[in-house]
C-alpha cells in the first residue's frame, strides 16, 4: 500500500495482507439505491457514510449474508488488479492518455462501466466518483497500521474515501490516493460500491 513519492499520508509503503473478500464490479446506481432523479445507471451520489452503510444493511437482509463498505487496504489492493506499485489500474501512463479523457465528465458522473475494467474485471476503479471506505481515517495511520487485514483507526472524526472524481481538475486518481470527510457529508462526487467476505 502507498507510494513512496505521493502525498505524506501515501507513506511509508507497506506491505499487508488482505483476507479473501468480494467486491461488487460497479458503483452502486441510482437504480440500485431507488433514485427517482438522475439516470438509472449513473453512480448514486449525495450519499453520506451512514447512507452507504444503511444500504448495505438492507442489502445484507435481501441476500441473506453482510454486506459492507470495503476497506481502504481491500480497496487499494482492488484497484491495483494485480499491477504492484503501478500508479493506476492500468498502469503508468497518465490519465490524459486514456480514451476520450478530454470530452468525458463535463457535466457530472458517467454512467457505470464507460471505461475498461482492470485485471480484476473491475468497473471505474479511481474515477467516475470517489468511493466511502469503511475505515475511520488518519493521515499517519500507514505508521501503526498491522499489516494483516488493516481496517483504519479505533476512531476518528472523518471517514476515508477512496478513488477520482468527476468534480476535480483530474479526473482520476492514482491506486494509492487517499481521501475523507465527515461521514455525514453528502457531495455530488461521493457514491460507493459494496464489498462482502468471500
């Protein structure tokens, strides 16, 4: 996790193990969430931490084991799909490079799966909007994190966000990017994707 030039809460990279878990392919959708405004298959945003955590609540009662919000390392590590210490999903090159950056997101979120999946056959990874994670965020937690199954701080005041957004002046971050805000913020670039134990 990390990278040795980013930002000083990207350090010091580390290594940690994650227990096998599942992560659904696509942000969760307006269809998904029962949202009347906006196009069915566009990102659910507005969405606070306790919003995200209350679907998955529901969604772990319709399915009949728990759903969650990954966390930052299951998140990270899922992003990368498999490229270590790569800058992005798919590699180095920047993010101008890829197809269409230049006419994409004037106007707000995409509809899901606009771009390539990565290795993991994973849908907008660090673009589109950014993601809530389950974790309570520090920006010096990389000093003290275990590196077995790190799930962030006991406690904290803002909950860690991963993952570009649509809003920004670029469209899409690098895999070990990091971000939060309160959890009971609701923004136009926030949304989320849900993970479960294998």
């Amino acid at each position: 996790m990390g990278q040795e030039n980013g930002r000083d809460e990207e350090r010091p990279v580390h290594r940690v193990r994650v227990a096998p878990f599942r992560l659904c392919r696509y942000q969760v959708t307006n269809a998904d969430v029962g949202q009347a405004i906006g196009l069915p298959t566009r990102p659910a945003t507005n969405i606070s931490w306790f919003d995200a955590t209350e679907f998955c609540s529901r969604l772990s009662q319709a399915w009949g084991f728990p759903v969650r919000l990954p966390t930052e390392a299951e998140w990270e590590f899922a992003a990368r799909g498999g490229l270590d210490q790569k800058l992005y999903p798919w590699g180095d090159e920047p993010p101008a490079s890829r197809p269409h950056y230049a006419d994409r997101w004037h106007e707000g979120p995409e509809p899901i799966a606009q771009s390539e999946p990565n290795d993991y056959g994973l849908f907008d990874m660090c673009e589109n909007v950014h993601e809530w994670c389950s974790d309570w965020y520090d920006p010096r937690y990389y000093e003290y994190s275990p590196s077995d199954n790190p799930r962030g701080p006991a406690s904290g005041v803002r909950r860690a966000s991963r993952g570009g957004a649509w809003r920004h002046h670029i469209k899409i971050a690098r895999c070990a990017a990091r971000s939060s805000i309160p959890p009971e913020f609701r923004y136009a670039d926030y949304g989320f994707r849900v993970a479960a134990d294998f």
